[in-house]
C-alpha cells in the first residue's frame, strides 16, 4: 500500500490491514516503526467529520510491531496505547494475532466493508465521561500538588523587580512598562515588609479617576502622588470597609517556599488573583523577607503537565473536548436563558469603554471583534501600561480614543493593525482535549485562551486559567 515505506521485512503473506489513529490534532500528521524500518514517514489524514483525528491503514503481518507519530515535528506517542521505552524512546506497541478479529460494520456511517483492526478508534466530539472517572483524576493531580512545594516554582536564575511604596505613581508606571510586566510587589521600608502588589488594574482605576469630574486627583499631582498615596485613597474609591465601616487594607497574599502547591494554587482561586509572591525570612518575626519568586497558575500547571507528561493515561480526564466538559466561559446562545452576556467589543468602541467593562465584568481581557464576532484581537489589562509610552495618557481623553488606536499606540511603527493579530490572540477549538488546552495555557505569559470557530475564527468562548484549576480541583 505504501511500496517500500511500509515494507517490514517480513513475507507479504498473511499480511492484515490496520488502521492506526492519531485522535489529538495537528496540522501534519505521520507515524513510522518497525514496520518502515524506522526510517520513512508515512503520512496520516484527517477522517471526514472528525479533522481532528488522523489516521492510515496500513498492512502488517501477525507479531510484535512498534511505532511513533510525527505530529508538528514532533515525536508523539499516544498514552492511551500500551507504550514501552526502547532505542528510539518510549514508543508505542500492538501485537497481532495470526487471526486477528475482523471488524465488519456497514451500517455505521463513514465505514467501508474493509476488514480493519482498530489501533485506536474516533472519539466522538462529546464523549460522556463516569463520575469515577473525574473524581480519580481528580484525587491524583490533588495528590501531586499536596505532595509538591512552591520551591519547585523557582526558576535557576532571574530577577524580580519590586517597587517602593514612596515611590511617585507616574514612575512607577513607566518602570512597569519599561519592564514589560503588569504587575510588582510593593516594599515598606519603615515596615520591613511587602505590603501588596502594585498591578495593571491600579492604573485602570487611576486614569478612569484622572477623566471623573471633580477627582481629586489630577495629573500634576502623579508626578508627587506615591504609591502608598494612591492605595490609601484605593481603599476608599473602592468602600472596602469592615462591619464597623472603618476603611481596611487588604493584606499581601503570598506564599512561602515549603508551601504546598495546591495551597498555592487555593490562594489564587480564592483571592481572585493573578501573582503570589513567594517571600522568605529567617528572621522569626518574618522581617524583612527575601522576595524570591512571583507565582502563576501558568507555573502551577506546566508542573502538572510536566510531571504527567508520559503518564497521562492515569487522568482520564485530560483527553475530553473541552465542549464536554464544564469549563471556561461560553457566549450564550439564542434564547438560552439566565446567561451572563460575553463580554465583546468591536475596534472602534471607545478605550474608556474597554476599561470600565473591564472593571465592571471583572474580566482581565476584552476579545475585540468585527461584525461577524469574528476575532481580530485582545485588549488585556496589561495593554494599558502601553499608554507610558511617550506619556500617551497625558494627550488622550479616554471617551475619545477608540481601542484600535489605544492598540496601535503599543505596537511598532511598522506593524499594520486591522488584521488578525494572531501573537496576541492565544487560541483553542472547542474539539480541542483539556490536555492540549492546559499545555498552551502553561506558557509563560498565556493567562486565557479564546475558544473560536475553526476557519471563521467566530467567537465561541473562553477558558482562563482560573477556570482550569476550578474544574481540576473540583472547587465550585
């Protein structure tokens, strides 16, 4: 069927055909073994109706054979097969028997009378799934994260930066995106410790102030306006006040070194954040604490991925579509009641728009979309430390500058926008498996991925970070 690439070696007699599967995905897709000799690829297809499961038929005579799938340029094996490790890796097997069960179904649709062993079979887009299965997946990444520290986060080498609570606001503005990050923890010297997190939303909530008439705050005083300053007057522009109506400051929420994982992970589920800073001290009163990491879910989840990389058979979960399972955030459809709008907005809405949907939904990013809802980019919270460049927010008036612009101010001179912006867009397919979500959602930087039609590019939803966690540890 293939000439000398699927040649094994072996006399052509007694030969049967087998269909091997690649259900995950990916734009090309091949598998080579024993039976090529290890040496040529024999290309897979997509099945009709299913674009996202590849396979091939191939003829094998009865024994022992091994093999890999080439997906993406990458050396894949599949997880749920029996796998062993040999000369190339761990590599996936299949025996045949002298008289293996013939497979005759005519009436199911998209099968041919051709007599197949079935390596692997087609999963259906929406797979159910028994409670037993969840709750042991479950129970084993719960068992991973109780059973592993946050020193495990740390990196080798690199630095953090941290900011003075006397420092003006304006700096501390510009230091954020001459950095390029969105967020720092915030040092008291008279304290001998760090007292909160300077973030993305600060600035939000500043320049939405600086644009109220009758603020208190005016763009003179951001040149002395500190940091510390500015969080006093936070606690007020917020009312986060006790029962006795007092006004409060919420304390810093960090971790230590020897802290669990999942600890960690409880922190930001339950505090709605984004950074845990991971501090230590040696002294007993907690003084002065060295600030040696800043935590993410992302840091959290390539752990996961990476401890369940060979194993991922053990999580059943992990191979469901993520449109099976309850997950993420999804626009609603038509007449479906009792569903919050998602929240979208299209190039030529006005930044101050964008930002007071972004404060009022309590949502980290806006999919910006054209009139089909189809996606052409993301504005994210942390765009707006863009507006540092050039003190671009001393010129604007945040009514009058529509998101397209506010855009085009962070981007080079040479970059055209109006297209799709597919560096900024982090994007899934609602057939895509929980697996291949939380492995793009553990790179560095990706806090959401954007569920879009496939081709159209249509808006279907989105999944955070948050949302992943949720379901894997069950929390409501």
């Amino acid at each position: 069927m293939f000439g000398s690439g699927s040649s094994t070696g072996h006399d052509n007699s007694g030969v049967s055909p087998v269909r091997f599967v690649w259900p995950y995905g990916g734009g090309e897709v091949s598998i080579f073994g024993t039976f090529t000799r290890w040496t040529d690829l024999i290309p897979m297809s997509p099945m009709e109706g299913c674009p996202n499961v590849y396979q091939v038929v191939v003829s094998l005579v009865p024994g022992l054979h091994q093999f890999k799938f080439y997906v993406d340029g990458q050396w894949r094996v599949d997880e749920q097969l029996s796998f062993v490790s040999g000369p190339y890796g761990l590599v996936n097997t299949v025996v045949l028997t002298k008289d293996p069960p013939q497979i005759i179904d005519s009436e199911t649709p998209g099968r041919s009378n051709m007599e197949l062993d079935d390596v692997s079979v087609c999963p259906e887009v929406i797979q159910g799934m028994s409670a037993a299965d969840v709750e042991v997946s479950r129970h084993r990444i719960s068992a991973f994260l109780s059973s592993h520290t946050a020193y495990e986060l740390l990196p080798e080498s690199g630095k953090v930066i941290a900011l003075d609570v006397t420092l003006p606001v304006k700096r501390a503005f510009h230091i954020l995106y001459e950095q390029g990050i969105p967020t720092a923890p915030l040092w008291d010297f008279c304290k001998g410790q760090f007292v909160g997190v300077l973030a993305a939303l600060d600035f939000i909530l500043i320049l939405r102030e600086l644009g109220t008439h009758g603020s208190n705050l005016t763009e003179e005083e951001l040149e002395t306006h500190t940091i510390s300053a500015w969080k006093e007057g936070k606690m007020h522009l917020s009312r986060q006040i006790d029962g006795s109506g007092r006004a409060y400051s919420k304390h810093l929420i960090h971790a230590g070194p020897y802290d669990s994982l999942k600890d960690v992970a409880s922190k930001f589920l339950q505090n709605s954040i984004s950074t845990v800073p991971i501090l230590h001290s040696s002294a007993q009163d907690g003084s002065f604490p060295q600030l040696l990491h800043l935590a993410s879910l992302s840091g959290i989840l390539k752990c996961i991925c990476r401890y369940f990389r060979h194993s991922a058979g053990s999580l059943p979960i992990l191979q469901q579509p993520i449109c099976s399972i309850p997950l993420g955030t999804w626009v609603p459809k038509i007449g479906e009641p009792n569903r919050r709008p998602f929240a979208m907005l299209k190039p030529n809405a006005s930044l101050g728009a964008a930002l007071s949907l972004l404060v009022q939904a309590n949502v980290s990013s806006i999919p910006i979309v054209n009139d089909n809802d189809s996606l052409l980019d993301v504005y994210s919270r942390s765009d707006i430390t863009a507006l540092a460049k050039d003190k671009a927010y001393a010129q604007i008036h945040l009514d009058e500058i529509s998101i397209h612009q506010a855009l085009q101010l962070g981007q080079d001179a040479n970059s055209s926008y109006g297209f799709f912006n597919g560096q900024r867009c982090q994007m899934c397919l609602r057939t895509d498996s929980l697996h291949k979500v939380m492995e793009r959602l553990a790179n560095p930087g990706v806090r959401r991925l954007l569920i879009v039609e496939a081709g159209s590019k249509r808006v279907e939803g989105v999944i955070s970070l948050s949302d992943v966690f949720k379901f894997l540890l069950g929390v409501a």
